[in-house]
C-alpha cells in the first residue's frame, strides 16, 4: 500500500507541488533541507512509514477521490471496507411518486414528520444492528408496523412487490429481480435488505430552476443501498443517459462533473459507489450474468487483507 501511494502520487503530482499536497492528506510537513523533487517516492515513503493499514487506506481513498489509479484501487478493494461513522437515524426509501413534504417535528431528537405524499415512501426507524440491515429484519418490520400481519411469508411477498413498484421498468428492476433471485427473496432471511430510490439529502427548496442556486444538492436519491455489516454502506447506481446528455441528448460535460463530484464526496466519507452503465442491460441474460458476478464479487467472497 506504501509503494502504491507513493507510486500514485510520483505520477500525478509535480515535484513543486508534493510538499504541499502531502500536507493535504494530513502527512508530515516539509523539513529543512528537504527536497522533494531529488525523490519523489523517497519523500512520500519517508512520510509512510510509520503508518499502518488503517491510516493508509483513508490516504489511498484520498487519492482515488482526486484521480484513477487501478493499482491502488485493487489494494483498497482488497483491505476491505473502512465503513461509515455515525449512526443511522432515517431511511426514506421506496419512493414511488411525488416528493414527500417533511418536517423536522423534534430538532433536537432528531425526529421527522412525513405531513404530504406520505403514501409515496417508507421510513424505517428501528436502529440498526452490528450485522446491518437483513431483509429478514425489514420485513418483521413491515409485518408489525405497517400491515399488521403475523404471516412473514404473506409480509415479504407485499413488502417485494411494494419496492418492485418504485422502480421503473427495465434495469433498474433487473437489479432487483436478480438480487431477490441469487439471496431466494422474498422468503429469505439472512441476506442483507437490498433498499432502492433512497433519499440520500433533501432538499426542501422547490426552485423552478436550481442551477440558479448556489449549493443546490444535485443527487437527492440513490438507485439502490445495501447496509451490510461492519458499518459497509453500499451505493448501487443504473446509469442512464440522463447522467452524462441533456434532455435532447447532448453530452454533458457539466452532468457528468456534478456525478463524479458527488460520487467522490461520498467515498470519502466511507460510502461505496458502484455504477452500471444502462447499456450494460441491453441483452437481459448478459446483464442478469454481469449482475450475479458482481454480487457474487460483494457479497459473497468479498476480498479481505492483503
């Protein structure tokens, strides 16, 4: 991980501008007679170590966030998920329709009110457990809070059609179908609750045209969120054309600046972003072949140390 960093930084950073980048990522200033541009690597390893995984990792994060590095993002891959800090206080998801309006009823316990279009989303409120969010636990969930209901087998096939409904057709509900498929949903238990159209900011604000407001939050809602154990909170993104062309089709420079932003303010805070492309779908049986392999990849044999 050490020679990787290094590596990364001696191909993207010029040698007056390694000292004070390195200083940005939190490592040791530069000392008298330093110089950085005799060895770049040599300056940045001397920096390292006494580092260990721990504090490499969120470094190797820091860089990948500035720039593409394959090498580096297969060592990250492999030490395994860091997680996200804090805890989990509101997931609104599912949704299927116009935006909820919401108040926050108590500031200081943290506590929101759904008073319009409460019927086109769920909130579930329960904490979360050390081993994430199973689909057995959300549905024992719905079954109690919201139908009412003693049968889980009866509740997990409501709750399956319920989020199928707030997905559109196509990919997104590919996505969905191959997971429940792979994990035997709805009647499984033990695999993680794989949770679509999750509100990940909310932006009270209703502005005919944001891009005129400084600050706006662009992405509101993530396609898919799996919380898995360990604190891992894993974002699944279907992308379509609107995410890198306008509405007439034209490739976007600025949409596809706002995405990668985004993606890369949520990895540094712990958050794993992974993307498909739409075209990746076309053919049903390559796609739902892509789709296994990858939760295969997550879920199942996920890589651990180095």
């Amino acid at each position: 991980m050490r020679e990787a960093i290094a590596e990364s930084l001696w191909s993207h950073v010029k040698d007056y501008d390694l000292a004070e980048f390195c200083e940005r990522l939190g490592l040791a200033a530069q000392r008298e007679g330093e110089e950085p541009g005799r060895s770049k690597r040599g300056y940045v390893k001397a920096r390292l170590n006494l580092l260990g995984l721990h504090e490499l990792v969120p470094i190797a994060r820091a860089l990948l966030a500035e720039w593409d590095d394959e090498d580096l993002q297969d060592l990250v891959d492999r030490a395994g998920a860091l997680g996200v800090a804090g805890e989990l206080r509101n997931l609104i998801f599912a949704s299927n329709g116009s935006k909820p309006k919401i108040v926050l009823r108590d500031a200081l316990a943290n506590t929101l009110e759904i008073t319009e279009n409460g019927h086109t989303c769920l909130i579930y409120d329960r904490p979360l457990p050390e081993e994430g969010l199973t689909w057995g636990a959300l549905v024992r969930w719905w079954a109690t809070e919201k139908l009412h209901e003693t049968n889980l087998h009866v509740a997990g096939h409501h709750l399956y059609m319920r989020l199928l409904d707030s997905l559109d057709e196509g990919p997104e509900r590919m996505v969905l179908w191959t997971y429940a498929r792979r994990y035997g949903l709805p009647d499984g238990d033990a695999a993680a609750a794989l949770l679509p159209q999750v509100y990940l900011h909310y932006d009270p604000y209703l502005r005919p045209d944001p891009e005129r407001r400084p600050d706006v939050v662009w992405r509101q809602r993530m396609d898919f969120l799996l919380l898995l154990p360990g604190r891992r909170r894993v974002v699944i993104e279907v992308d379509g054309r609107q995410h890198y062309a306008t509405s007439d089709g034209k490739a976007s420079t600025s949409r596809y600046a706002q995405m990668v932003r985004e993606d890369r303010r949520l990895r540094l805070a712990g958050y794993e972003v992974y993307r498909f492309g739409g075209a990746e779908f076309r053919d049903a049986d390559g796609g739902r072949g892509t789709l296994e392999e990858f939760f295969s990849r997550l879920i199942d044999n996920p890589p651990t140390g180095l």
